[in-house]
C-alpha cells in the first residue's frame, strides 16, 4: 500500500463538478482519504494500493490544469485512512485569505538540497508556519514557531509578524509547512505584508526528508492521517515533545481517551497507562471514556462504509 500527498493551485471553475466527478474516480479506485477542491484548487491525501496510486497520479496528471502537481508518496503496510472523503470548500487550506492567488504570486521555492546547506546560515531566519500541536512535535532546529493553534489564525498575528518583518530586513526568510500547501499562501501573504526576501521550502519537511534523510529535522512530523507523526530524520533524530502529563522527552501522540474532550495530546506511555489513555484525572473518570488499548488512537466504525452514497451530496 501506499499513501499521496498532494496539492495543486489552480483555478476551477466549477469545484462541484470537478468533486463528483474526482469522488467517482476514487471510488473506482478503492482509495481513501481526504480530498479538499475548491476555486483555488485541489488538496489532499490518500491511500491504496501501488497501482491504484499509480492509476491516480495518471489520472490527475493527465488534466492540464494538474500536470504539474507532485506528489509525496510513502509505502505504509494498510490504509491510512478508514473512509474517503471528497469535500468542497472555500480555499484547499483554511487560512482566511481567499482573495490570495498562488500561482500568480508567492514566494520562489527553495529546493530541498539547497535548504539542507541554508538552515543554518546566519543570514537565514526560518519560520514555521503549522500551527502548535504539530510543531510541538517536532520542528527544524532553531526554527521560529508561532503561537497558532490552526492556520487560519496567521492573519491575526499581522503585528508579530510585522516585527518579525524589522528583525529580519536584510535576511531571507524562509518558510516551511508538513508538504507545502500552507506555505504558498503563508508565504504570498507576507510578501503582500511588506515582507522582502521570503522563500518557502518546495514540498515542505515530507519532501525534504524524502530526498535528503531529514538532517536537523528534530522530533517527528504530524501528519493528517491515521499514522498522526512519522519520523523523517534518519540521519540525527531527536526527540522534542513533551509529554503533557509528566513533561519527560516524548513524541508519541494520542487523543484523550474521554470522547467528550478527544484532545490530541502527546502522552508519554507511562502516562498512558496510569490515566488509561486520558489526559487528565478528570476524563479518566468521565462516563463513557473508551477502553484504552495502549495507543490512544479510536477508529471510527466503519463496517458499513459505502463510499459511493456519498456521491449525492454534491448537488
């Protein structure tokens, strides 16, 4: 099996259409996961078999407006991923910036080679622009994070990044996010806030750990499906994250085992155990908190999944 991780800005003209029809397509090819279309374009992760992810690419490629789209792909051993989903919305990633078009303007691309021999540049400043629950996790070293806790937030932090904007004149700052797909519009909206001199990592941490063994990448990568963090430094891993209980070195993610609150947590195992998968005393003993089984992670049921019902939606 395998698991994609794409994106594409491009205009669609008519996002509802092309999301039946891309439903169709995915269903034919019993892959799961999330699709995000909308007028900016298309954005997502899925999972299937070597030759369904084959088929897909070739099917995605062989559309104009997506031949040059990349895609990230990594062998896991079963889907990532319990259902799909193909959803239309307002932007691909959710920032509030609508009216920004990346691809006709934003930062140029720095490759991942050449970032490798960059980070640690004095005259390079970089920024990670996900939000805290997946830098916490891990992050480039010595890295500036921002307090966000979803990415739609960036626009409300315009006066930390304006002096973040003084501190770094006469230095290229370089952006970077899990595949890209933040960092095209992060980065076109500092450039519209007076930023000078800002790039963006092409293809994000995924690509840059694929192509150069993630050196300096410290901790693991969240990601958006059921895997939650993988790692993507095999050449000095570290660990950064904390567990939120005991605060001892620890980057293994849960959700709090009490459904009512379903935090998405770092807990160390002994935490894990002592609380039961909850993250704190409180949801340990809350009613209906679910049956801990030791990796925090709570499946939806899905044993009458029929990906093709939801096909009606888009009309």
């Amino acid at each position: 099996m395998r698991v994609l991780l794409y994106y594409c800005y491009t205009p669609i003209a008519d996002p509802a259409a092309f999301a039946e029809a891309h439903h169709r397509l995915c269903v034919g090819l019993d892959l799961r996961g999330r699709i995000i279309v909308a007028e900016e374009g298309l954005n997502g992760t899925v999972s299937g078999t070597a030759d369904a992810c084959d088929a897909y690419i070739a099917a995605v490629h062989a559309d104009p407006r997506f031949a040059h789209c990349e895609f990230k792909s990594a062998d896991v051993p079963a889907h990532t991923f319990a259902k799909l989903h193909v959803r239309v919305k307002r932007e691909i990633v959710h920032a509030g910036l609508p009216a920004l078009k990346p691809w006709e303007r934003t930062a140029p691309y720095v490759e991942p080679h050449e970032f490798q021999q960059l980070k640690d540049i004095d005259d390079v400043v970089l920024l990670d622009v996900r939000s805290t629950y997946e830098h916490t996790v891990g992050r480039f070293k010595n890295a500036l994070t921002l307090p966000i806790e979803n990415f739609r937030e960036l626009p409300d932090h315009a006066a930390e990044l304006a002096a973040l904007r003084e501190q770094t004149r006469g230095k290229r700052l370089i952006t970077y996010c899990t595949g890209g797909v933040k960092c095209e519009k992060a980065s076109a909206w500092l450039l519209e806030q007076g930023f000078e001199n800002v790039y963006q990592l092409h293809g994000g941490i995924i690509k840059y750990g694929l192509e150069t063994g993630g050196e300096d990448f410290e901790g693991k990568c969240y990601v958006f499906d059921n895997r939650l963090a993988v790692e993507v430094n095999h050449v000095n891993p570290t660990v950064v994250g904390r567990c939120s209980v005991c605060n001892a070195p620890s980057d293994r993610l849960i959700n709090c085992a009490n459904p009512s609150c379903n935090a998405h947590i770092i807990e160390c195992e002994a935490c894990g155990e002592s609380l039961e998968g909850a993250c704190s005393e409180t949801c340990r003993t809350a009613p209906g908190k679910r049956p801990y089984d030791g990796t925090g992670f709570y499946p939806k049921h899905t044993q009458d999944y029929q990906p093709a019902l939801a096909l009606t939606r888009y009309r």
